[in-house]
C-alpha cells in the first residue's frame, strides 16, 4: 500500500507522459506506413526503385555467401546507367536490407523492410521533437509538412499516375496550381481575418462575462495553426466539386 502513492506520483510524472506520447506515436506512424504498405499489392509508395532495391540486396547476400563480391549485375546494360561508372550508392541501406530478403517473397520482405525504415525515419523526428521539449510542436509539423509537400506530392504523383486515363493526366497539374492557390487564400483569409476576429472576440467575452484570461502562447500558435490548415483546407471544397464533375462521377443535376 505505501508503494501505491508513488506509483500514482510517477504515472502522473512528466517522463511517464513522455513515454506514454513516444508509444501512441510509434504505434500511430507504424499503422500508417503499414496501412500505405498493404493498401495495395505492389511496393508502395512512388517510383519501382523498391524492386531493384530489394533484389540488390537478395543478390549481395548470395554473392556474400559464395564468396564473390560484388555481385555481378548483368542487366546493368539494359537500364540508364552506365556499366563502368556504376557505384551502389545505398550500399549500406542494402546491407540492412538483407534480412528482409529471407522472406520466401521478395515483396512481402520489401514492404515489410519500407515500414520499418519508414517508421524509424519518422519516428526519429517525432522522438527528437518530445525529447529536447520544443516548444509549439503543431507549428513544428505544419512547418514540417509544408517542406516536404512538394516531394510527398510527387511520389503520390508517380504512385497513381500508372491508374489515371489520359484525360485525368491533362488535369493533374492545373488541379495542383488550382489546389495550391485556394488552400494560400483560406490560410490567408484565416491568418488576416478569422484568427484576429477570434481572439478579439474571447477577449470581449471574458471581458463582458468578468472571466480570468488564461491564454498563453501555446494556446495562440494551437488555434493559429488549426484555423490555417482548417480554413485553407475547407477553400479546396469547390476545387473537389469541380473534379467530381468533370471525371463524371457526379452531374450538376444531382447537386442541385
């Protein structure tokens, strides 16, 4: 019984709820990649570089076994590279890799392989974020995710392009300029409009009802960075209509 009140004191202890944040993202980021992974039959996500990858590393673990290093690579030839200047580049990512290829299937070793190394690399990030304490981590991720849009956008790209018509291609980039231009003016209406409304409004409501103003810092960045993305993403909803429209899966008809 006298262990009972220290137990409660570490549950409740800043380095309990670290840990009980680092579980919930690891889990968190692993279901995603393992949900990208096993959302379709191919090695997702993006270009085919996940078949060479994987068979690179099956044939360095054969030619490890034999004793013959490096491993021949005969359809060097046949791809843009140019035979005599070859140089595996992600030699040690191969080298990790090999385990994953003791799998009866290949793919099955590469997705497995891609949720792992993926989830780490995101995790590592999550973990630095909570283990130096930033501060305002939702600005953080905001500024995270909006310098790596443009990659993570051109590997969905690549990833769903062998699925669109010729008609869908044609779209594609006017819809992402389109995209982009509605989501800046809704960050826009909400940075310049909506959260100085806001804010002006609590303080007049505490002001009138005679309430303690407890905003702080964090408290500001969390509805900034909320309103922004929110807003901006609600000023997509015309850009959705339109291209339901025009791929044909509704008809002005049914939306009036």
């Amino acid at each position: 019984m006298k262990s009972s009140p220290n137990f409660r004191r570490l549950l409740q202890s800043e380095s309990a709820s670290r840990a009980v944040q680092l579980c919930a993202g690891a889990i968190a980021i692993g279901l995603i990649f393992w949900k990208l992974q096993y959302s379709t039959d191919a090695i997702c996500c993006g270009d085919f570089d996940g078949y060479y990858h994987i068979k690179w590393s099956r044939m360095l673990w054969e030619s490890l076994r034999h004793g013959a290093m490096p491993p021949r690579f005969t359809w060097l030839p046949l791809t843009t590279l140019e035979p005599k200047s070859y140089v595996d580049h992600h030699l040690l990512f191969h080298v990790f890799q090999i385990p994953f290829t003791w799998f009866g299937d290949l793919r099955a070793g590469a997705k497995i392989s891609a949720t792992i190394f993926g989830s780490l690399a995101v995790f590592s990030c999550y973990w630095l974020v909570l283990r130096h304490r930033i501060r305002y981590p939702s600005i953080w991720l905001l500024a995270l995710l909006a310098c790596s849009a443009p990659f993570i956008l051109f590997f969905v790209g690549q990833f769903v392009s062998p699925a669109l018509t010729e008609k869908e291609l044609k779209a594609v980039l006017p819809m992402c300029a389109s995209a982009f231009v509605l989501f800046m003016m809704g960050a826009a209406f909400a940075f310049f409009l909506l959260v100085p409304s806001t804010v002006r409004m609590a303080i007049e409501i505490n002001q009138t009802f005679n309430l303690a103003f407890r905003w702080d810092v964090g408290s500001y960045y969390s509805i900034l960075t909320w309103l922004v993305l929110g807003v901006g993403a609600s000023f997509e909803f015309p850009l959705v209509i339109v291209l339901l429209v025009w791929l044909g899966v509704v008809t002005t008809p049914f939306l009036r």
